[in-house]
C-alpha cells in the first residue's frame, strides 16, 4: 500500500508491489517504459492494445506514489466494480461521479483528503464542479491517468466533450502531477489529438505490439441465415466456453439471442435499445458467468475486462478494422487461445455504404467537412472489406493497418483461417470427427513472453480445471466479485499443470500475489490436493 515517503519510488519498488498485488514477477517491456516514465514525473502515452495490460501502468505507480492518484474514466457504470476488484488485489480505490448520491460526495472527498485511497477513479464531467476542483487543489496528486484517452477525438467513435476539459483541469492545479494517457486505438489521428487536446509535455510514448498471437482470427463469407446457423452450431459445440456475439442491430440481437435459448443456452442480450437497468442486469450476468453467452450491439463492451472469453463471433460486419479488432480482441485477455470469428455477406456491404452515406453531422459542420469526414469513413471501410476478402494472412493484414510488420514464414501465422488454409465447412466437417480439430489447429505456442503456459490439456487437467472453475466462482460469489477477479483461467491453468502443493509453490504460480494468496491460498490448494 502507498505509504509516504520522501524519497521517489524506484522502479524496483513498482515491481514489488506488482508481485505483491498482481503476483506477476515482471513487467511487459511496454509497462515497464510507461511506469519508468511516470516515477520520473514525466508524461506518458501508452498505446496497447486490449489485454497488453494497461491498467497496471498507473494502478501499479499509484500503489507506491502515496498521495491520490486520479483516474479519469468515461465508464461510469464499471467503476464501482473496478473499485471492488482492486480491493482484492488488496489497493485502496474509490469513484466519483453521478452515480454517488450528492449527500455521499463530500464523505468521499473528505476521506480522500484524509489518505484513505491510493486511487480515485473520477467521470470527465465532475472535474468541472466546483467542489471537485477545491477537493483536487487542497488533495497530493502525483499521477493523473486519462483512461480510453482518444475519447478526446472528434476521429474516433468514442468521442465524449467532456474529455476535452481535462487539459484545463489539469493546469488548473497548483502543482502540475505528470499525466499518463492509455488507449487502445493507434489510428495516427486519433493518437496526435491525445497528445495535443490532453496537453501532454514532452510524453514517453509507448506503442505496443498489436499482435494477440493467442487469437485465432476466422474470416468467412456466408449469408445471414446460414450464418446464424453456424453460430448455434459453434455455441452448441462449447458447452463449457464463454462468448460473445455481435450482431449489427438490435432486432437481429433478439433473434439470435432467443434461437440460443431456444437451445437450452443461458445467453443475455445487450442493446441501446434497453433500458439502463436491463443493460446493467446483463452485463452483469455476463461478467459473473452466470450466463455462457452475451448477444450485443457494438454499444457492449468498451471497458469490459473479462477475462475468460474465449470466442467472440461477429455476425455482420462492422465499418472499421479498428472497430472489429477492439470487438475481436475482447476474446482471450487472459492469454489463453481464443477464437474470432468474422461472419460476413455482401448485404452487409451494402449496409455499411448506405450508413456513411446517411450519416448525421453535427449542424455547424461545413460541406466540406462533411465531405471529408464522409470519404475518411470509406476509406476506414475499404480496409475492413479489404481485410474480410483478403487471401493472405488476416494477421499480418490487421498489424499493416496499425503500422505494424508481420513476418509470416511458408507456414503462415499458424493462428487465421487463410493461413490454416479452413472454410466454415471443413471448420464443422472436423469438429464432427470432433479429434481432427486437434490437428487443424496445431498446439504452437502463442501468447506474451511472460507466458509459460502450454496450449494442450489432457482429459484428467480438463477435469481439474474445471473443478477449480467451480471453486473459484463459489468464491467470487461469496464476495461478490466476477469469478476472474478471484483467479484468472490463465492462472487456474497454471494451478492445474504445475500442482502447486505449498503455500510457497502456489505463490510461485503467474496471477497469485500475496495479498491473493492470503485470502484464497489454502482453499485451493485443499482443492487441487483432493
Ligand atoms: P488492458 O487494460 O490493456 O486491456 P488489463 O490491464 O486488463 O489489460 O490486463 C490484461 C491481463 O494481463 C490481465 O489479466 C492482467 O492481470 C494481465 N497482466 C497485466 N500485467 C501483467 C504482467 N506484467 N505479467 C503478466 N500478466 C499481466
Ligand atoms: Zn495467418
């Protein structure tokens, strides 16, 4: 915990406490220049992708800074959940924004002030209210993070007004901390705003890898109806496996979702078209496992960290390839093997020119603008089509559009469906000889270089696995927290392989840190002696 101390952390102390509240030993290189950069007193920019690990840049540093690290965050319905699962990882958090009832506002700031919270996550919008900015000038910040930073981009999807006032927030305190800005979208528009509409100075900027060696990534052509087909088919076959489904309007969301449960499936649906409290009862069905699979608009999933999904299947096609890899990349964070799916048609095509077309500017948008925003959109179309098409390795397809270079050998990538050489039929045809699949996707090792876990499990760890699946959501629900927060499966898979039976082996195990290791330690390892 952030104690007080004259002296400036070192990155050796960030690392501890990495071990101490996450049970990883190591930093990822990415990680390791941003917290470096931040310990400095230095701004920073992390551009990663989903998964790379984003949030232990500023959680880490504001373990150890002491004083309140402030997190500004446009996801106001996930923050208390965020708060909830740090506490496990035994840091002290706290939120602010409207969903606090107003007499509840100055208890919290007052207890920030009194150094209750390593951390404060905080909505856009309050940094303008009054009270807030007399809380911030009067409280030690060492760190400010802006979360989902291209929210300040006119360019990107996102775009929220409020995140253009944080420059002034910023310089509006007495003493100005370093800024750290995370996003997961690398577009050079989007990334150039960040820099100039936060105010960054002189920022480190780390531009991670956009490979997720641990997605294989699917591209098939196939009508509307034989896709959902298909679908059914594919949730049918992983009884055991989460996942999510996209689909491109509300009304296909509610078809696909009532022909899984028509199947016996346990599935929620997640659109715009709901009302808040639906949405919310969703998605927290989803992130608590007590359904197997969530059916969404692309209005689901900005921010959420499950860990477990291990396929996400887009039913249509979405405008940009930015777009479908943030959707496909919410598979497979734990760095276990997942499976993307783009399920495509010509109608949808079509469909995606006729939305450009049609789409409503603001009113004080010029032709010209209008113009050009227009064409900028169909160009960002052409390369999603380009990519849904394309006859050479998907991988290395997605990474050129991010600026990236992918060497892929004679034998492909291993991990897409050009490189596999797989159409939707011979992908059914194997699973119904159900081991030949085995074959198709080859056990290569994939995954981040801390990754020490091996791809192919036999039936007695698949067993094991799953009984620690159940141990860990027993847990989870006694302290209500979604079962990942507990364990990863990641971790739970490294429990199974390495039969950890001391205290000491356990804390040995990647995702067990101490604090975890207290509380949970001895229920598990009960369990994987029995
Ligand atoms: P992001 O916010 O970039 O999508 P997260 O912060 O949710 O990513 O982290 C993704 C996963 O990687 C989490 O399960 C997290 O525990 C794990 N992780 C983060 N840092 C490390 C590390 N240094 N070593 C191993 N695993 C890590
Ligand atoms: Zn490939």
């Amino acid at each position: 915990m952030g104690e007080a101390t004259n002296e400036r952390p070192t990155i050796e102390d960030a690392r501890a406490s990495l071990a101490e509240h996450f049970g990883y030993q190591n930093f990822r290189a990415g990680q390791e220049r941003i917290i470096q950069a931040v310990l400095d007193g230095r701004d920073a920019m992390a551009v990663m992708p989903t998964g790379a690990g984003k949030s232990v840049c500023y959680q880490v540093p504001a373990s150890v800074l002491g004083g309140l690290t402030l997190v500004v965050s446009p996801l106001i319905s996930l923050m208390a959940d965020q708060v909830h699962a740090l506490k496990q990882a035994g840091i002290r958090g706290s939120f602010y924004n409207s969903t606090l009832k107003p007499h509840v506002r100055p208890e919290v700031l007052r207890r920030a002030l009194a150094g209750w919270y390593d951390l404060m996550y905080v909505a856009p919008e309050r940094l303008a209210d009054p009270d807030f900015r007399d809380f911030a000038a009067k409280a030690n910040v060492p760190l400010i993070a802006v979360d989902e930073a291209h929210c300040v981009s006119q360019w990107g999807k996102d775009f929220r007004p409020a995140y253009q006032e944080i420059a002034g927030f910023v310089s509006s305190l007495p003493v100005r901390p370093p800024v750290v800005a995370l996003t997961a979208t690398a577009t050079g528009r989007v990334q150039q705003d960040v820099r100039n509409l936060l105010g960054l100075q002189d920022p480190v900027v780390e531009i991670s890898g956009f490979d997720r060696p641990n997605l294989l990534l699917h591209s098939y052509e196939l009508t509307p109806k034989k896709r959902e087909l298909w679908t059914k088919n594919y949730v049918l076959r992983h009884p055991n496996d989460v996942g999510i489904v996209y689909a491109t309007t509300r009304k296909k969301v509610d078809d696909i979702a009532e022909m899984l449960r028509d199947e016996g499936v346990r599935v929620a649906a997640y659109h715009a078209g709901m009302s808040d409290a639906d949405r919310t009862k969703a998605q927290s069905a989803f992130v608590n496992d007590d359904v197997q699979v969530m059916v969404a608009t692309n209005a689901f999933g900005m921010g959420i960290d499950k860990s477990n999904v291990r396929y996400v299947i887009n039913c249509g096609m979405p405008q940009t390839l930015e777009e479908y890899y943030q959707e496909a990349g919410r598979a497979g964070r734990d760095g276990e093997v997942s499976e993307c799916y783009l399920l495509w048609s010509r109608g949808d095509i079509r469909t995606c020119h006729f939305f450009i077309d049609n789409t409503e500017f603001a009113p004080d948008m010029s032709w010209d603008e209008q113009n050009l925003l227009r064409k900028h959109r169909e160009r960002l179309l052409g390369e999603m089509i380009g990519y849904a098409m394309s006859t050479s390795c998907l991988r290395a397809r997605v990474l050129r559009y991010f600026g990236q270079r992918l060497e892929v050998g004679v034998d492909g990538c291993g991990g897409c469906s050009v490189c596999l050489d797989e159409t939707p039929a011979t992908y059914l045809r194997v699973e119904r000889a159900s081991k030949a699949v085995e074959k198709l996707r080859k056990p290569v090792r994939r995954g981040f270089a801390d990754d020490d876990d091996v791809w192919v499990h036999d039936g007695a760890d698949e067993e094991l696995f799953q009984r620690l699946r159940v141990l860990r959501k027993t847990l989870a629900d006694e302290a209500h927290v979604p079962p990942y927060v507990v364990f990863s499966d990641r971790t739970l898979r490294a429990m199974v392989r390495r039969r950890p039976r001391t205290q000491e082996e356990l804390l040995e195990v990647p995702g067990v840190g101490e604090v975890k290791l207290e509380r949970y330690g001895q229920v598990f390892l009960d369990e994987l002696a029995s």
